[in-house]
C-alpha cells in the first residue's frame, strides 16, 4: 500500500519545467557593473555573460559593449621599513595606524628610499 500512496501523489504533482538561465550584467554609462541577474524582466542596459563571468562580475566592467576583464595589479609595491618619521603605528602592531596625535606607544614605519 504504500508503494502505492506514492504512485498517486507522484501522479497529482506536476513537473517542474525546466527553466533556461540566462545570466546578465547591466551596467551604467561608465561601464560599471550595476546589476546581475538571471531573468530577463529588469530595464536597462545588459550583457549576456558566462556563469563563471557572472560569479566574478566584479572583476569586469563594459567597454564598448563588450565585457572586459579589470587588470587589478598596480604594479607598483613599495615595503615599508622601520623609520624614525614617516607612517605612526602602534607599536608591535604595524597594520594599526594611529590618527590620534596624543597616543604615545608608538612607532614610525616609512619607505626605504
């Protein structure tokens, strides 16, 4: 019997269709990436994109219609090096820098050159 009871209720439901994704970026007049969706309903300037392109929209932007990957790399690093003026940090914590000037425990990191 209750082989059955499934038989019918899997006979009352209906199938889900399936649904084809469509992903989007909609971007503004600068190029930048305002929205992602995956339907089709909201206004306004789109692409078309890849899943993965989707996933990581936010290392892209739009340049002449056209979806192009934003090369992040400044290539330009300086280290910072124990200084007598320069940057103030807490010190033995170099990644806190201090804007109050009456804070005493410090110390100066600053560029090499």
């Amino acid at each position: 019997m209750n082989n059955e009871f499934w038989q019918e209720v899997e006979s009352l439901i209906e199938p889900i269709p399936k649904q084809d994704i469509e992903y989007r970026v909609y971007y503004d007049e600068h190029g930048a990436i305002t929205l992602c969706t995956m339907t089709g309903d909201t206004p306004g300037n789109y692409l078309v994109v890849t899943k993965q392109e989707y996933d990581t929209y936010f290392n892209y932007r739009v340049i002449k219609d056209r979806l192009v990957k934003i090369d992040h790399d400044a290539r330009y690093c300086v280290q910072l090096t124990k200084s007598t003026k320069g940057f103030p940090v807490v010190r033995g914590h170099a990644g806190l820098l201090i804007e109050d000037e009456d804070y005493t425990d410090r110390e100066y990191y600053d560029r090499p050159n």
